[in-house]
C-alpha cells in the first residue's frame, strides 16, 4: 500500500508545481491551472476570451509558479 501511495505522490506533485496549483508562462504572464503532470510534462488550462475551456501541454522550464511570477514582476 505504501508503495501505492508513493507513486500517486510524484504523480501530483513535481519539481514544487502540483496539481490545481495556478502557474503562469515565463515568457508571457497568461495565468493558467495545473490538470496533470506526467513524464515531466504539465498540461495545464486556462479560459480563453470566450469563456472555452482550452489546455496545452508545456515543459517545467516554460512554466513560473505564482510566487516566482510576482516575485521578478512587480514593482518596488
């Protein structure tokens, strides 16, 4: 059962983003939520202007958690 459960946790979580976890593009600031990670992958969604669901799978490096993101982009 531990070994289950191990599993499941590195599923969820990976290199500090988790799932439902919001993060943003380093290159753009387009807020997004965190669906799923997998093989160091994480798909993530966001609502486009007309309210539609839309999702894209991007690698870590492209991705900033919220802290990261506020921390170099606001002004002191």
């Amino acid at each position: 059962m531990a070994a289950k459960f191990a599993i499941l946790s590195l599923s969820m979580i990976f290199r500090g983003f988790k799932i439902g976890q919001l993060v943003t593009l380093k290159s753009e600031g387009i807020f997004m939520r965190v669906y799923n990670i997998k093989d160091g992958v994480i798909k993530c969604g966001w609502y486009d202007e007309n309210k539609i669901l839309r999702f894209k799978k991007y690698y870590i490096s492209e991705l900033a958690s919220m802290d990261e993101y506020f921390e170099h982009n606001l002004d002191d």
